[in-house]
C-alpha cells in the first residue's frame, strides 16, 4: 500500500482551497499586506491554491497555466520586509492551523511556510 501525499493527507483540493480562502479572508483585512494584492483577490486565490496543490503532491495544473512557479521572482516587485513577512505567516498559521490537520502534517506545512516567507523577503 503507497503512502498518501501531503496533499492528500490535508484533504485534497477542498480542504486547500479551505486554507487558501480563510488565509486571503485575513489578508483583504491587513493593512500591511492589502496593498500588495489587486482590488480582486480572486486570480491571487486561484494562484495559490493551484500551487500549492501542485507543490504537496496534487495535480500540476499551476505549472500547466502558469510554468515554472519562480516565486522569488514573482514575488521581487513587492516590497517584502519583516513586518510583511510576518503578517502573512500569521494569517496562513492561522489558515493551517484551522483545518485540524494531524500534528505531523501541520508541522511540516508550518515549516515550508517559515522557510518560504523568509526566503521571500527582499527588504
């Protein structure tokens, strides 16, 4: 029997699509990261549930539409320093953290997010 992938073991596309949601109901209320994203969040959802679905073991459609995820690069107009950093981890921490997801998995999605943000920082 093959194990099941983080994406599977969160739920599969609804339960993503969950946390992406509760995360961007917390961003359209930031005054730090709202100004970042266009007046639509709605692209910005679609965005990051593909890829992140794409990234635990999902379908690929992101790369499909969207190639390469390059979020470095993608991310380098936006001026992304502690306090930007911070505000998004706290609204996806709490994104995650409202699925219930087992101990393990929720660590290891709370991890790669730490990394990601940090790493996204240019300022």
């Amino acid at each position: 029997m093959q194990p099941l992938n983080i994406y599977e073991a969160v739920g599969g596309e609804k339960a993503w699509r969950r946390i992406v949601e509760h995360f961007y109901d917390k961003v359209a209320q930031d005054e730090t990261l709202r100004p970042m994203y266009p007046a639509d969040l709605e692209e910005s959802k679609e965005h990051l549930a593909l890829f992140l679905m794409q990234y635990w073991g999902g379908p690929n459609t992101y790369s499909q539409g969207r190639g390469h995820p390059r979020l470095r690069m993608r991310h380098l107009p936006f001026a992304i320093g502690r306090a930007e950093r911070d505000a998004w981890m706290r609204h996806m921490n709490a994104a995650v953290r409202a699925e219930k997801l087992p101990a393990e998995i929720e660590a290891a999605l709370l991890q790669y997010f730490e990394r990601t943000a940090t790493f996204m920082m240019n300022r």
